[in-house]
C-alpha cells in the first residue's frame, strides 16, 4: 500500500528546490538544490515500489545517477569554472517573480485541466493529479531556467530538472507497469550531463567564461 501523504509532501517539495536550483546565483548552492530534488525523486519512486517492486531497481539507479553522479560532475565542473552564475538575462527580484507566476500558473493550469492532459480515471484521483501538476511546474521552471539563463552550467541543472519532471510524470501515471522501471532506467540522461559539463570546462578553460552570450560571438 503506497503511503499518499509521503508521496504528495515528497512531490510538493520538489516545486521547492527548483525554484531554489534556478534562482540561485551560487552555482554549487543551485547543485546542492538539484541533489536534494534528486533524493526526493528517489523517494517518490520508492514509495510507489510498495505497488511495484520492479521500481526498487530504478530507485536504486535513480540514487546512484541523480543523487551522486550528477550531482559531483556538477560540483566538480563548478570547482573549475566558478561558483559565481554569468548574470543572468532577467534581474533576481523580476526573475523570481516571473518564476513565481509560472510556477502557480503551471500547477493551477494542470491540476485543473488534468482531464485533457492525462485523460485516464487515475490521473484524475488527487495523489496523481497533484504528482501530475507538481510535474509540469518542475518542467516548467527548468525550461525557464534553460531559456533566461546566460550560464552553461545553470543551463544543464534546467536539462536535470526536465528529467526528473518526465520522470515523475512517467512513474505517477504509470506506477505499476514493469516497463515504468525500464524506461525510467533507459532515460536517465546521466551521459549527456557528463559529456556536456566536459565540453563546458573545457571552454572555460580556453576562453575563461561559461557565458553562452560570449561563446556565442566567438568565430573560428
């Protein structure tokens, strides 16, 4: 029997960290953000595990990627580059702002419309209509960290947040398919992470700036 109150208060606080992950302009501080979501991404596939058992071997390799890997490759990467976000596009008051409202608007919007977005008699009971809503404001807040950040680095935590918003969108509607371990497992993008910070360290080492505005106006 899955525990719906540990599942909802592990879900909502995800909202949490990312909004702590993308506003923060201390890039270890934002890292630290992605790995507690990531411990709580782990939670949430365990406690649904009581159903599927199938899950525990996702939980187990969510830990290992989501929890460890990603977050060291990310605090390693920062150690070379600098702890310090390239300002950003949007100022902090406003961004947080903007942040704020999207946020709301992506939960009220899918909590309310989860009828359209996941037409299914499950996705319509509170615990996965709340998993669903928490869902899309994770998504939500990664692709707008991708797009008003200047930072290469803050640009691959909005990547991480995306994963783990698809992947909790993947096990709430999905919970007891065997498969759900499988393609949570296969999707891991762990590899895409490491290759992308090596690219950016190493172009901070050539050029001293992880600024994707000035790397944009480099010509070879």
């Amino acid at each position: 029997m899955i525990n719906a109150r540990l599942i909802e208060t592990l879900s909502l606080t995800m909202i949490i960290t990312s909004l702590v992950a993308v506003e923060s302009h201390n890039l270890k501080r934002a890292a630290a953000a992605y790995c507690v979501q990531a411990l709580l991404i782990c939670g949430l596939i365990f406690a649904f595990a009581a159903e599927n058992p199938a899950l525990y071997l996702w939980a187990a390799v969510a830990l290992a990627t989501k929890a460890i890997i990603t977050p060291w490759l990310l605090v390693h990467c920062i150690g070379k580059t600098g702890e310090t976000e390239a300002r950003a596009i949007i100022g902090f008051g406003p961004s947080v702002l903007l942040a704020s409202v999207l946020l709301t608007a992506a939960y009220m919007l899918t909590h309310h419309y989860v009828h359209f977005l996941a037409p299914t008699p499950q996705a319509a009971q509170g615990l996965f209509r709340t998993n669903l809503a928490v869902s899309m404001t994770v998504f939500s807040l990664g692709l707008y960290a991708i797009l008003s950040r200047r930072d290469a680095i803050k640009t691959v935590i909005g990547l991480c947040l995306l994963e783990n918003a698809v992947h909790l969108s993947l096990v709430s509607l999905a919970p007891v398919m065997r498969e759900t371990a499988l393609v949570g497992i296969a999707t891991e993008v762990v590899i895409t992470v490491a290759m992308l910070l090596y690219v950016i360290a190493g172009i901070s080492e050539q050029v001293g700036t992880t600024d994707t505005f000035e790397l944009s106006e480099l010509h070879w």
